[in-house]
C-alpha cells in the first residue's frame, strides 16, 4: 500500500520528507506554493538532496503536488487567468525539476461564462504550459461540483484532456469526497463508478486517490473533507476503495482534517485494519 499525507507548504520538502517517516507513510502531498496566495520559497540544494535522500532511502512511492486553491484557469477575468496560467506553467516546470510524479489541480470555475468557454481556458491555459518535454504528469482532479466548478462529471475531465495538445501527460486524480458529492455513488455501486469511469476516460489516466470521508451528504455538491470513518461514506467503503483490485496499486493521500499525530493514527488505524 502507498499511502500519504498532505504536508504544511510551511514544513519544507526535508521536514515534509521526515514527517513522512515517522508517520509510517511511503508518500506524500506537498502543495506546489503557499496554497492561499502566490508566493513561493526557493529551496535551497541542501534541502532538496536531504528530500530526495530520504525518499529513495524509505522508497517512497509517487509524491504528489498540489497547486494553489487559488489559481482559477477557467477563469474569463484577464488578471485572474494570467494568474493562473503563470503558476501553472512554473510549478509545473519547478515540481519536474524536484522528480516530482504528479502535480494535481483543481480544473476551474467558469463563473458565469458556461462550462464550455471555461473548458476552453483551461485547455488554453495547460497548453501553454505543458511543452512535452516533462517528465511530471498533470493531474485533473475530480470536483464536487459546488458553484459553477468544472470537473465533476468525468465527461467534462475528459472534454478537457482531449482539447491539450501532449494530452499524454495529462492524467486524473480522483477524490474520494469530492466524486461521492458530485453524484458518484462509491459506497454502494464502486464496481459501477469504475466501470464508468474506464468507459469515458480510461483507468490507466488514474494517477492519484485523494482519500477523503465527506461531511455532506452523497450528491449534495459540497465539498468538505472528513476523517476516514467519521463522514457520509464511512470507514468500510473507503477499506474497500483502498484494497480494491483496480486501485490498490495507486499512492493514496488523505487530506482529512488531521494534525500530523491524528494523520499517524490514521494511518495505522488503516494499516491495522487492510493487514488484519
Ligand atoms: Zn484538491
């Protein structure tokens, strides 16, 4: 099993690293730069060969970049979409330089324009930000569909990915919590959203699993994390997320709302439970 936390951008990539460790975890997610604004800190060489030490060392599995909330590609406002397109284009260049897997975003809102104009700015905006060259895949990721957010229907994820031009590096997260409040019905009909989900778009492009217990109820269109258990889709169906035989092989993240010591228990609460 790969599994992982997301990290504090705060931490570091050598902390992040550690913390990691000592969490008993073989991944991580660690966000691209300061999730709630635009800024980010250089890391120094000495702290990126301390990550990449530990990660070879511990053989961490594929680590996950999470860019900004943020940033908003479909976006019709100029100054918003030129944001958005510059983060894009750099932490997708920054996370490659680090040998990072996968960097993952949040497709957009379209705020008024219609699905199919904000569709059109996201492709624009990763067209000119993906140059072929990288070795680091683009991750989609599955919304809840709150507001006019693109990306909660897998039609409209796999709208998206056949506009970009090297669509070869574009793959998909999914979340648990965000696909279970979109309409999705992962605890009852998994073997049927999987199925689907191969039909439009094809398993081999899931990359990632954020796994996440909602505090809404199935369909509601919100988005809100809960800890593993505690939420509308409960410890047992997300066991059987985690062990099933088309997804057991993916790196998990859980972006519950934990501090690192309940992450710890979590995870152990998981091992204990996927080994018994
Ligand atoms: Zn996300």
């Amino acid at each position: 099993m790969i599994i992982g936390t997301h990290m504090s951008v705060a931490k570091g990539l050598e902390e992040a690293a550690k913390n990691t460790v000592w969490m008993n975890a073989n991944t991580m997610q660690i966000f691209s730069r300061n999730p709630r604004g635009s800024t980010y800190k250089a890391y120094s060489e000495k702290e990126v060969d301390a990550f990449l030490t530990i990660r070879k060392e511990h053989e961490f599995g594929p680590i996950l970049a999470h860019a900004p909330y943020t940033m908003n590609l479909a976006s019709a406002k100029p100054e918003v979409y030129e944001f958005a397109c510059t983060v894009i284009r750099e932490d997708i260049q920054r996370m490659d330089e680090l040998s990072i897997e996968n960097i993952v975003f949040h497709p957009g809102s379209h705020t008024g324009i219609g699905v199919e104009a904000g569709i059109e700015n996201i492709i624009n905006g990763l067209n000119q930000a993906i140059t072929g060259e990288e070795n680091i895949m683009v991750l989609l990721e599955t919304m809840s569909g709150k507001g006019t957010e693109i990306g909660s229907t897998f039609e409209e994820l796999k709208a998206i990915r056949d506009g970009v031009t090297h669509k070869e590096k574009i793959g998909i997260c999914l979340d648990t919590c965000h696909v279970f409040a979109a309409g999705y019905d992962i605890v009852n009909h998994l073997d049927e959203v999987l199925e689907k989900f191969d039909d439009i778009l094809g398993l081999e492009l899931l990359r990632a699993i954020h796994l996440n217990d909602s505090m809404m109820p199935f369909a509601s269109k919100k988005d809100r994390h809960a800890t593993i258990g505690d939420g509308e889709i409960g410890f047992d169906a997300l066991l059987h997320v985690l062990t099933h035989e088309k997804l057991r092989h993916l790196p998990f993240y859980l972006e519950t709302p934990l501090d690192d010591a309940g992450h710890k228990e979590e995870i152990a609460k998981i091992r204990k439970n996927i080994e018994s």
